[in-house]
C-alpha cells in the first residue's frame, strides 16, 4: 500500500489514499463536501456523528435526465382545491442515516414555493410539498444529484402495505392493553359474585374479538392463501393457535367455565406477531428498495405509433415502443436496428456489445446508442426481471424450505398431542369441559410464539448484517436456499477489488493540453466503462470540463473503446493491448497519452474467500479482464490455476 489507511472526510469509508494529503477516497466526495461547505450546510457531518454514508463515487458528475418528473408534478399540482399546495411521493436512492434525510430538507428548501420535504430513511421514500406553479422539481432533481442522491419514480405499493400493517399493530397494541387490564382482577383473586365482574369479562372479550377481526385476520387469511399455494407457512400455526384459543374462550365464556378464558392471551399473542412481522415486512421493503437504487426503474413506455407515454402495465407481447439513449430496456424485447447496450447491471461486466437486429435485449439492458431507437417487447411488464427484482412479493406465497418442513413435523405434532391428550383425559374423568380445556391448553401452549417474533426478529438482524457488506435479500426464503450452497463465483471489478481501478501514474494527464484534456472528460463523462469512471472523477479533481466538446456525437465502440469526432479530427479511448496500457488517448491516430491502472483488493476479500473455502464452499474468479491482471488477483487471493477464468464475456 503506497500510504496507511484513511477515513474519507466525506462519506466515513475507509480507503488506501495514493498520497498522504488524500482526505477522500472518491471524487464525487470531494466534489460533494465542497459543495456542503461552499452552501453552509456543516451541520451535515454534526448530524451524521460517526456513521457511514454511500461513497457519492461519480453520480454527482453522471447525467441524468429528470424530465419524467415534470408530467408527475403537473399531474400532482391538476389534483384537489386550487388553493391547496401539490404534494407528490418520489423515492430517493443514497440516503442512510438523519443526517441525509436533513441535508434533502435543506436543498429542497432552496427551490422556489418550496414548503416541505419528507424523508423515510428506511422505505427510501420521499413525500414533498410545494406552490403549485413555482417549484421546478426537475432542477431539484439535479441539484439533488450534485450532492450524491437520485431521485426516482415513486416505489411499488410495498410502502401502502407497510402503513396498513402499521396500524393493524397499534390498533391491536390498544387491544392486547385494554384485555390485559380487564383480566388482571382475575389473576389477582376478584370473585366471580363481585359486581363488575361480570363487566370486566365482557370487556376483556370484547377486546379479544377485536383483535381477531383486526389481526388475527391477517394470520388466518395469509395462512389460508399459502395453502391454497400448496406451502406450509408459519402463518398456518399461528393461525390455529390464536384460532384455538379464541373459539375455547367463546365457548368457556358463554358455559362459564372459567378454565377456558384466553381473550387476553389472544390480544396479547396477535399484537406480538404483528410486531415481530412488521418489523420483517419493514426490512424486505427496504432491501427492495435499495436494489432499485441509481437504476432509474422506468415506470412508462412510449409506443412506436407516436401516441402518448402508457403504464408499464399495460405492456404487452409484440407491442412496439420506443427507448432513449440511456434508458433502461423494461422488459426481454427483440431489437429492431443493431445497437449497443449496456449489461453491467445484470451481468457485472461493464463491455457493451451491439446486439443486432432481430436480437434480444435483456430486462435491465441500458441503451448506449446515439439516438432514439425501436424494440418490440416479447414479455409483459409483470413478467419482465426488473418487476420481479423490486416488488415488494407476499411471504406466503414465497414461504421457506426449512421454516416448513419444521412447522409440517410441529404441527403434526401438535395435534396429535392435543387429540391424544383430550381423548385420554373424557375417557378417564368423563368430564368433556375438562378435555376440551387439556386439548384448547396444548394447542395455546404450543403456539410457536418464540418462533414468530424470533424468525422475524432473527431475520432483520441478519439482513441489518449483510446490508453492512451491501448484500439485500429481497424474499425471506433466502435464508434457507443459502444453506444449500456449494459454489460461489465471484465478478472481479466492483465486487472482490474495489469498483474504481487506481491510476498508477497521473503524469500523462499533467502532460495533455487543455483541448485533449476537454476531449478526454467528453470521452469519459457517459461512458460505465470503470477506466472511463476512474479517468472521469481525476479529471474533475483537476476541474476539466467537456465544454469545447459539449456539441459532439460521441459512440462507444464495443471491446475497443469511446469515439469522439469534431470538424474532422477523430478523438478515441482504446485498449493500447499491444503496449500493455489499460487505456490510450488519441487524436487522428496518434497516441498522445496512455493510462495504466491497477486493481486493488477490497478490505477483508482475502479473508472472506478463505473463509468460504474453509466452509467447503468452491470459490471461482470470473472477469473479462487481460489474463495478466486476472492472475494477480486470483493469485493476492490464493486461487489455484483451475479457479480463475480471464476474457469472459458476460
């Protein structure tokens, strides 16, 4: 390492800085903490304590077109009284702690008829209040972005589910109170002869049946709906325990039978696994919010016939739309004139390779070309991989491998146990209440209550611990396929070194003229290439900007590099393979500048892989990389010869 490790002043991400004055590990967090500066905005970093936040890396220099914001704005503003201000719900990717949620506050506040912005941290989604007519919410959203936040489309209805649950759990909290403090006379020796006894129980059931009709109905209904699905879920034994419970409490109630009372087991039970589910459903959202992040989830498509933009809904097989340069492909669609796209986001790998006409462009493709292109879709939107990547699913539809067979062997358990248990008992007493109490007494006990707040519980901890290492299970049968792996193949860039190669020598750039230096951020500034991203953000640590170039038609040409033309002098950045150089800048084929870069092991990838191998898990190393560079890794990694494959495609 050229210097001892460092915390970026920005972020709060430890780096290996190429000098001793380096104080961020990225130009996008240099670029944002003047910015912080610059506006008066330090309380940032007082608000944020010792927390880390996303490295900004480069988004704040990236281009991103928010003009599908305005229609939503306008559409906000046409909704109820004139008077009234226009609200409308975004989602915002990069936001980590309440020191992010402050900082969105203060720059939307900069907007003019700018009234309020709401942040959930958690959900990612942002809730804003303006003037009708005065906001320019497109600005905002590239303002936003200068500071290292995206704005997206408003998230799935996950957020709606989340709130109904929410209030699902204080209405049922209010529930299990009150039968617990209507029950406690009980417990504590009030006859049966006292005078509001008799008021008490009543209340105490009517408690009861509240918060079946209110949470126990979500047991019993996601329960049945996950058998219909042929799954055993851990809804199902939840559903006959609180199910249980209730109905022997109905009949001892009304047989006065004392035994048989469990309205306020029945409240208390019901308000904790609607907490412990919460709490579960609250992490699945988030996570799938967060693989949407920096993605720009359409939410429209343009038919080729001209006509106006349509809901991703209404996508069909067969229909023609219409795509921009850097879109997003929403849905497995032929392309009708070749063009390039980019695959990283699936495959990892940053190459675009032109997929000719006739071809398939992948959901989650992005589209490089130059100019406006045509691809008929051959799947509808609810089938398409980036729908099935950020809906919020139902876990009982889903289910989990081992949580169900646990809960089949438990259950048939159990109510073998209860029949057995309530048959001996009539037969030996004849005393039907009493069997009826011993069979109602197993199936309460035996409620898997350490189970429903635990799984959920057990499972937030989890997904809080790989959200750390940037890991997001989306579906809660993730826990038990993991146990079931054998391999791991593992990208190179981005995911066992770090996602921006280091440039091992800045003096050719010192060297470059003013001009190259302006077509160099031209050729760089849109290019996902880590060598295009890498050269970009040490080309706005120098303050160079593209503006001699800003005119230009710029094409990316698939395994060789970018291509610039202006009045007739040919601007390239190529792979120099035959003097080993990362990357050469040329002007009419003359090189005036070649780039060598290194890679360089993200913290702990050594350990991490040693650690699974030592699990009996395979590890392999996969990367369209030069041979060379591969092996050094492979080899920093103790991977043998057989482990690592160099010049994949994706």
């Amino acid at each position: 390492m050229s210097a001892q490790k460092k915390t970026c002043e920005h972020c709060a991400t430890p780096f290996y800085p190429k000098g001793e004055q380096e104080r961020f590990c990225c130009s996008g967090c240099e670029h944002v903490h003047r910015l912080i500066h610059d506006g008066g905005l330090e309380q940032f970093y007082d608000l944020r304590g010792g927390s880390r936040t996303r490295p900004v890396e480069t988004l704040a220099f990236e281009h991103r077109d928010y003009s599908w914001i305005a229609p939503l704005a306008r559409a906000a503003e046409s909704e109820g009284d004139a008077g009234e201000p226009a609200t409308m719900t975004l989602s915002v990717s990069g936001v980590s702690c309440a020191a992010c949620v402050w900082l969105i506050e203060r720059v939307f506040s900069h907007q003019p008829g700018a009234l309020r912005a709401e942040t959930d941290a958690a959900t990612g989604a942002l809730n804003l209040t303006w003037e009708r007519g005065r906001c320019d919410l497109p600005e905002f959203g590239r303002d936003l972005q200068s500071f290292g936040y995206e704005l997206g489309p408003p998230g799935d209805t996950s957020g709606e589910r989340l709130d109904m649950l929410a209030k699902r759990v204080g209405l049922c909290a209010a529930f299990a109170m009150n039968a617990m403090a209507f029950t406690l006379p009980r417990y504590l020796g009030m006859p049966p002869t006292f005078a509001l006894a008799q008021l008490f129980e009543l209340i105490a059931a009517a408690s009861a049946v509240l918060s079946m009709a209110v949470g126990g109905s979500y047991f019993i209904a996601r329960a049945i709906r996950a058998l219909r699905h042929g799954i055993i879920h851990i809804d199902l034994p939840i559903a006959l325990g609180v199910s249980a419970a209730f109905a022997g409490s109905i009949l001892g109630w009304f047989a006065g039978y004392a035994p048989l009372l469990y309205f306020d087991f029945v409240a208390i039970f019901i308000f904790l696994m609607l907490g412990g589910r919460w709490l579960q459903e609250r992490t699945l959202a988030r996570n799938r919010n967060r693989l949407a992040d920096r993605q720009g989830i359409p939410t429209q498509f343009r038919p080729a016939d001209g006509t106006k933009p349509q809901s991703l809904d209404l996508l069909r097989p067969n229909a023609a739309y219409l795509l921009r340069p850097g879109e997003l492909v929403p849905v497995a669609s032929k392309v009708v004139r070749e063009a390039p796209f980019g695959l990283g986001w699936i495959s990892g790998e940053a190459e675009s390779p032109p997929i000719p006409s006739g071809g398939v462009a992948p959901s989650g493709a992005v589209y490089l070309g130059d100019s406006e292109t045509e691809l008929v879709a051959r799947e509808a939107w609810d089938n398409a991989l980036l729908r099935r990547l950020t809906k919020g699913g139902s876990s009982a539809e889903q289910g989990n491998p081992l949580i169900a067979k646990v809960i089949t062997v438990y259950i048939t358990l159990i109510l073998l146990l209860g029949h057995a248990g309530s048959t001996w008992w009539f037969l030996s007493t004849g005393d039907a209440a009493r069997a009826l109490q011993v069979a109602v007494s197993l199936f309460v006990v035996s409620c898997p209550c350490a189970l429903g707040v635990a799984l959920p519980l057990g499972e937030r901890i989890a997904a809080s611990r790989a959200a750390h290492y940037g890991a997001y299970p989306r579906r809660p049968n993730f826990w038990g396929r993991l146990s079931k792996v054998r391999k791991a193949l593992f990208d190179k860039t981005g995911t066992l070194t770090l996602g921006r190669p280091i440039l091992t020598d800045t003096k050719p750039l010192s060297n470059l003229s003013p001009e190259a230096l302006s077509a160099l951020a031209r050729l760089t500034e849109s290019s996902p290439h880590p060598v295009s991203r890498a050269l970009s953000e040490e080309l706005a640590a120098r303050r160079a900007t593209a503006q001699d170039f800003e005119e230009c038609q710029v094409s990316e040409v698939p395994g060789h590099g970018v291509r610039l033309v202006q009045q007739g002098t040919t601007w390239t950045l190529e792979r120099d393979d035959r003097a080993l150089a990362d990357a050469a800048l040329t002007r009419d084929g003359k090189t005036l500048a070649r780039f060598h870069f290194r890679d360089q092991l993200r913290e702990g990838a050594f350990e991490e892989v040693q650690t699974l191998r030592a699990s009996g898990i395979a590890c392999y190393l996969m990367s369209g990389d030069r041979k060379e560079k591969v092996q050094e890794i492979a080899s920093k990694l103790g991977l043998d010869q057989d482990s690592w494959r160099a010049r994949m495609t994706p």
